[in-house]
C-alpha cells in the first residue's frame, strides 16, 4: 500500500483580467501532509482557504498520480448509466469483464445500503442515495486512499448525518486510507482520526490535531452521545477558533 | 339576507365562475389548419385568385392522384420522393460522420478548435445558392455533387451542436473518469461523447430542416428525379398544383422525421436534462 504524500507543496494559480497584467494567486503555500495507510484526515478551514485545491493535487488533478478515487459534492455520475454502471465504470475502465464487474457493482451497493436501487436511472435517486452511489463508484477503484470533496455539503442535516455514519462504516471495511473535505467542524471532528486546519491568504495548515472519536463510535459509543461529549464539544470550539485564529488578528 | 336572520349550516358560497374556455395545443392547431384551408378553398372557389398562382383545392388532389398513377416528368411521386429521401440521408450519414468528430475535436483540442472553428463558422452562414457554382465545377453534376450541397448545409449545426454537448460534461464528471484511470481517449468515449448525445440528437433535428430547404438547390444540378426536381419542371411550365404538392410532401417528410427523432429522443436518452 502507498502512502499519500504532499510535502511543501505551494500552488499559484495565474489570471488575467481583460488585457490587464497577469497577476497570480497563490492558493497553496509550503504545504506539507501525510496520510499513513488507513488513516482518515479530515481538512477544514474558511472558503479559500485551498481546500479543494489540497484535494484536487492529492488527487493527481494538476499531476498525475495513482491509488486515488475522489468523490465528489456534485456527485459527478453519469446519468446516461444505472446506479449499477457507474458504480462499475472504473472496473470497465481497468478492463473487469461484464459479468464480473456487474456482480462486484452489486455487491458494492449492497455495502452502502442501496439493493433495491440498483438497476435504477441515476435521476431517480435522491441526492443522499446518489452520493452512495458515488462512494461506491470511489470503492470500486480498491484505492489505497479515498478522497471526499464535500460530498456531503449538499445533504439535509439528517440524511448527513445517516452519511457520516455510513462512511465510517464504509472506512472501516474497506480498510482505506480517507481525505475528506469538509466544512462542518462538527463532521471533522466526528470522523476524522486526525484533523487539518487550513488558513487562507495563503493557503496554509494552522492545526493538525489527533481524536479518536470515530473509533470510540465504530467501538459502540451512539453518535449522538459523541457528539454531546463535554470533550467533543471542547475540541469542537478549540477547532472553531483555530480556523478564525488569524481572523481575529487582522479584523 | 335581513337582519336576525339565523344561517345555519353550510355558510353561502358564491358559485364558482365559470372555467375559462381554454384552447388546447392540438385544438388551436387544427384551427389554424381548418382555416387556412377554408380561406384557400375561398379564394379559389369565388376566384379572388387567378387559378394560375392558386389552383383549387380539388385540383391538387387531383394532381397528387396524377402524380402517385402516371406521375410527372418521368417519375411518380414515390420516385421522386425516394430520389429526395436517398440524397438527404445519405447527407445526413456524410455530415454526421464528418461533423461528429469535428465537434469533438473542436472541444477537446485547442489546436483542433483553432483549426476547425473558423471553417465551421465560415460555411455556417453561407447559401447553398452561393457554393453550387463552384461545387459543380469542382466535382461536376453526379449524385455526389447533390449529395454535397445538402451535406455542406448540414455540417455545421452538428458539429456546432457536438461541440456544445461536449463541454456539457461536467470537469468533476471527467474527473472522476481520470482519477479511475482513463486517459483522454477513453475519457472522450466513456464521458464526453455520451453526454453529448442529446445535444447531438438536436443538432441532427436542426440539420435535417437546413438539409430540406437545401434540396431544391441541390437538385438543380442536372437532376432528372427528386421533388425539387418536379418542383421546378412544374414551375417553369406553371403547373401550380404539382408545386404545391412538392411543398407539402416535403413538408410532410420533414415533420414525419422530426417526430420520428422526439421519439428517438424520448426513448433513448430519457436522463437528458437531468445531470
């Protein structure tokens, strides 16, 4: 197994306004993480902070690279094939022959909950059965790391939170190794081994924190007792100020 | 109702207005039919136009008897038709093939759009009046010289329409595809071609109407069969109603293919509109 490695990455992006100068932005600086196998870091941080853009290098977006699935907060399916194809998409792609890549299709959506709806058009499954449609695609590519993009921001609060326990579970199975984009601080600190805090301006990592509060909830602890936890919710606000820390400086 | 009175039970309600009459879709259609119909019977049967621009109604029907039994400069109508439909299909198969991947080309490639983009935007809007001169001296006045006038009229809506398609993908929907391993040929075939399929299904619908109003043009090349053939012999000698059955049997056509292609569209790519 690989480990997922970025170390004192910096990012720019170039633009042009009109026939104005070329002014660049940097999005990224002198970034440096690590993801051991297994593991599940979760990224939060303000809009522009460099998240996306984090996952989009991790993902081999801007280079290429290998073992990664990413799923996406817009779901990215495609809705000319049934939950079943996509899911199977990637193992066509490696050349799985039909029979084969159909069975593993249906036993993938078995594994995040969705049996009935295998054979159905993707425009008829609703946004939190579409993204596990989406997670199953992701595992079908046996990645060593799984790469989440917000791909639960769209959701309503319960289907989210149905979610955030589905992947935990989903983690835990498969054994792979996770980078979640997020910006719940709440869904960070729920299922992350480890927590990242990302600063804009430029981008840049502020906190890298361990909790074990996933593993107390895949040990039996109810989610909800979690997350009422005095030393959840101490964590919770230490988060909360750790991404507004440099706000405060300059306000 | 005077004071003191007691009301008991259900409280009055006015009555509701009555509906609107409202016309359905099909409805008003027909009418329009049925009344241009009447007027065109009026005209001619009262003799407020001259037999010579309008013949009477009867008289066409006459004409399309005529047509379809002895038929009119050596074919009847189906022969004609036939002549029509092979040569604007076989544009159509030329265009698709040619412009299909011009499109694609046009989306993916910078280099590709550079090339292509002004041809396809300099034959976009020119007449087909325009370019058969040259098309006949370049290629002479065989079937294929027809088949490239109706052809060049149609290249540019699909390849347009493809180009459009193409970019509908989303970049997450070709991300997804590449972070699973696809290079960018199979991202091209697994993800953008099939999400240009509705787009491309339009385009086809749009170049088939160009295809048809180029077919008179086309089949002044020396044609000796075709309905735009019939149509001019018919015009030069002001045989009206045969004219008049040319229209509307291309008229008939083109519609009998546009339903043809809704259909097509209703069954077959049912998730368009949906990504």
């Amino acid at each position: 197994m690989t480990e997922l490695r970025l170390t004192n990455v910096s990012l720019s992006y170039a633009h042009r306004q009109g026939f104005g100068a070329l002014t660049t932005t940097r999005v990224l600086q002198r970034v440096s993480l690590a993801l051991a196998p297994g593991e599940f870091v979760a990224v939060i941080g303000r809009s522009g902070s460099g998240k996306t853009s984090l996952l989009n290098l991790a993902a081999g977006f801007v280079a290429p690279s290998e073992g990664r699935a990413v799923v996406f907060q817009d779901d990215a399916l495609y809705p000319w094939l049934s939950a079943r194809d996509n899911v199977a998409f990637p193992l066509r792609l490696a050349g799985v022959g039909r029979d084969e890549r159909r069975a593993r299709a249906a036993e993938l959506l078995r594994q995040v909950g969705l049996v009935a709806e295998t054979d159905r058009a993707i425009w008829e499954l609703s946004g939190g059965q579409r993204q596990r449609v989406g997670i199953a695609r992701a595992l079908a590519a046996k990645p060593d790391f799984l790469l989440l993009d917000e791909p639960l921001g769209a959701l309503d609060a319960m289907t989210r939170e149905r979610m955030q326990e589905l992947l935990l579970a989903v983690w835990q199975t498969s054994g792979t190794g996770v980078l979640l984009i997020t910006h719940s601080v709440e869904e960070a600190l729920f299922l992350g081994t480890r927590v990242v805090v990302l600063a804009p301006d430029p981008g840049r990592i502020v906190a890298d924190r361990h909790f074990d509060f996933s593993r107390r909830y895949l040990a039996g602890e109810p989610a909800r007792a979690l997350k009422a936890a005095p030393e959840f919710i101490a964590a919770r606000e230490a988060l909360i100020a750790a991404i507004h820390a440099d706000e405060a400086m300059t306000a | 109702m005077s004071a003191g009175e007691e009301v008991i039970g259900v409280a009055p309600v006015a009555a509701p207005a009555p509906r609107p009459v409202r016309l359905s879709p099909l409805v008003a259609t027909l009418l329009t039919a049925a009344g241009l119909l009447a007027l065109w019977l009026a005209a001619s049967s009262f003799g407020w136009v001259s037999p010579v621009f309008l013949p009477h109604p009867a008289k066409v029907l006459a004409a399309v008897g005529r047509l379809v039994g002895a038929g009119y400069v050596d074919g009847t109508l189906f022969e004609h038709a036939a002549a029509s439909l092979g040569r604007v299909f076989s544009a159509l198969a030329f265009s698709i093939l040619v412009a299909v991947p011009v499109g694609l080309a046009i989306a993916t490639s910078p280099v590709g759009r550079g090339i292509l983009d002004p041809l396809v935007e300099f034959i976009r809007p020119l007449p087909p009046l325009a370019y058969l001169p040259l098309i006949i001296i370049w290629f002479g006045i065989g079937e294929g010289s027809k088949v490239l006038v109706i052809a060049l009229a149609m290249l540019a809506p699909i390849a347009i329409s493809t180009a459009a398609g193409v970019r509908s993908a989303s970049e997450s929907q070709v991300n997804a595809a590449r972070s699973f391993g696809a290079g960018r040929l199979a991202v091209l075939l697994h993800v953008q071609l099939p999400s240009a399929i509705p787009s491309i299904l339009t385009g086809i619908r749009i170049a088939l109407g160009a295809g048809w109003s180029t077919l008179v043009a086309a089949e002044l090349v020396a044609a000796s069969r075709g309905l735009g053939f019939m149509i001019q012999s018919a015009a030069q000698f002001l045989v009206t109603d045969i004219v008049i059955v040319g229209i509307f049997v291309i008229s008939a056509l083109a519609f009998a293919f546009e339903a043809l292609l809704r259909l097509v569209e209703r069954l077959f790519v049912r998730w368009s509109g949906h990504h």
